[in-house]
DNA sequence: ACGAGATCCTGTCAGC
DNA sequence: TGCTGACAGGATCTCG
C-alpha cells in the first residue's frame, strides 16, 4: 500500500538505477496496460529517462527525446501502485513474471519491470503539457511536506470547515491533502489525540495545527525509515521498510495503547479498517 | 452539495 | 487436509 514515504522512497531507489538511461524497446505483457496513452508507446525506444520524480502517490518520469528522433518531444510516464505495485530493475534477458504489467528495455541491459497483483494499479503515458488536463494530477491538494506545519495547517481548516464528514476521510481524500493512506491517517490522528470518526468542520485551530505537526513528523520519519512494508511494498532495490515497526496503532487492534495502557479500538471509517485509543484520541 | 457504501482484484489467513 | 469466507485498501462510481 504504497502512500507518500513509500513512494518518495521507490523514487530515491529507482532513480540511481535509470536516471540518465535510455530506453532501448518496451513490452506491455498485459492488456490495459498502460490505461491511457498506448498510441505514444511507440516512441519510447530511444527515448532518455530525464527526471524521476513523485507527487502525491504517484511516481512520474521524464522522458527526452533525442536529435535523431525528429520532434518527437518529451513523454511523462505516471505510475499509481496503489495496493501491490512495484519496480525493479532485472538482469538482461530476465521473462516477465505472472503479475508484470510494463517492461522497458534500458541502454545498459537492465529491464525495469512494473508490477502490481491486484492489478488495482495504473500507468499512464501522455505529454508533459497535457499532465494537467489529467483531473486526478489537477484536483490534488498540496504536498504535506512542502508547507510550513502553520501553512499546513491553515490550509487544513479551510477544507475542513463546515465539513461533516469525519476527519479521517478528508485526510485521505487526495484533494485535500496528497499522498495520505491508512496507515498515515491513522498514525498521525493518534499522534495528534484526534478521534477518526470526529467531523473535520469539528476540530478547533489549535488541533489542526497538531495534526499537521504530526502528519509531516510522521511521513518524515517514515521517509527516514524508508516506509513501512506491511505486506507486499519493497522499495526498487527490494529491500523492505522499517516504519512498520514504529506503528502505534495502525495493525494493532486489541493490543494495549502504548501511552495509557488500555486495548486499542477497530472500527469501519471510509471504509477503512481504522485503529484508534477511545482515551487518548478525542 | 454532500456523505455513505459498493466496486475493482488477488493473495493470505483464520476457522471449521 | 482442504475448503470457504473475511480481509487488505486507493480512487471512482452510484445512490439517497
């Protein structure tokens, strides 16, 4: 379940294996894939891999093309993963596997393969100037990381107000806030002693500042701990996250709250598996 | 306009 | 042992 530390991370793992790279072919095993775009695919092969980079819960490339390619522009790639998604860069001649939806063939041998179980995750090819017509990329809200807690904060308030659905559902509505998930709301709603089924028009300046304190606390050090892998996420190299470990009460249903002791909450919230403190989170 | 719930998908695990 | 059903969830869609 790739949220915002997890794909910051697949980005920061990915991009030192094929940054510079130029694609050499590409295969697209599966049918549907790429959702959209498929009429560009064919101007992939020679094209260069310019920038790597993440917004909300998406990872983007840039692609280049080169003088002998006769005005065929620049690409942009956009990848959801959603629940299962994944990148890894194989050895030369290495075959598609069961679940892989996307290869591209590098200059330098390797074959970067996108993969996704659950088939719920997504690519998408189209030019750089049409990336905002895209409405999903155009309603997204601003990157946690990228504002002041204050800033955050106020921004928060804003979309909240009036609001009577519960807190935890505007925080993971990507138009509010990108690149929160379930374990991200989750965490962050305890850390701020909110309650996930409380209305967003509900809380105060003062919690919402705490709330935004705790959201970019969270995500940085999850970041830091290269994201957490509950099941299936690994970052491009394979290597699995640590932040898993770090949970209060994402995954810990029943089990004691580590501030006050008592057993931990579940509930349904957007349809969510929700775990929450009924003390400490009000 | 807003909010709630169903939907897509496959692998894993609990329970019988 | 083998089967069944519940569960995981991001974003979109439908319905009230």
């Amino acid at each position: 379940m790739p949220e915002l530390p997890e794909v910051e991370t697949i980005v920061r793992t990915l991009e030192p294996q094929i940054l510079g790279r130029r694609i050499t072919s590409w295969e697209a095993p599966y049918p549907g894939v790429p959702e959209s775009g498929a009429e560009l695919l064919p101007l992939l092969p020679r094209m260069r891999i310019t920038r790597v980079f993440r917004r909300a819960k998406l990872l983007l490339m840039s692609l280049s093309a080169d003088e002998a390619q006769n005005g065929a522009g620049d690409l942009i790639l956009a990848f959801h993963f959603k629940m299962t998604g994944s990148f890894f860069v194989h050895p030369e001649g290495t075959q598609p596997m069961k679940h892989t939806r996307l290869i591209l063939d590098l200059d330098d041998g390797g074959r970067l393969f996108f993969d996704d179980i659950r088939k719920f995750g997504y690519c998408r090819v189209m030019r750089p100037e049409n990336l905002r017509d895209w409405p999903f990329y155009a309603s997204l809200g601003p990157e946690p990381l990228e504002l002041s807690s204050a800033e955050l904060a106020g921004h928060l308030a804003a979309r909240f107000e009036k609001r009577g659905v519960s807190i935890k559902a505007a925080l993971l509505d990507q138009k509010n806030i990108a690149g929160i998930g379930n374990i991200y709301a989750d965490e962050s709603l305890f850390k701020a002693g909110l309650a996930p089924h409380r209305p967003a028009g509900s809380v105060n300046e003062e919690k919402l500042l705490a709330l935004a304190k705790a959201l970019q606390e969270t995500l940085l050090r999850s970041i830091q701990e290269c994201g957490s892998s509950v099941r299936d996420y690994r970052d491009a190299f394979g290597k699995a996250g640590a932040f898993q470990n770090s949970f209060r009460v994402y995954g810990r249903k029943g089990e004691k709250c580590l501030v006050c002791k008592r057993p931990l909450r579940a509930a349904r919230i957007a349809g969510r598996g929700t775990v929450y403190c009924p003390r400490c989170q009000q």
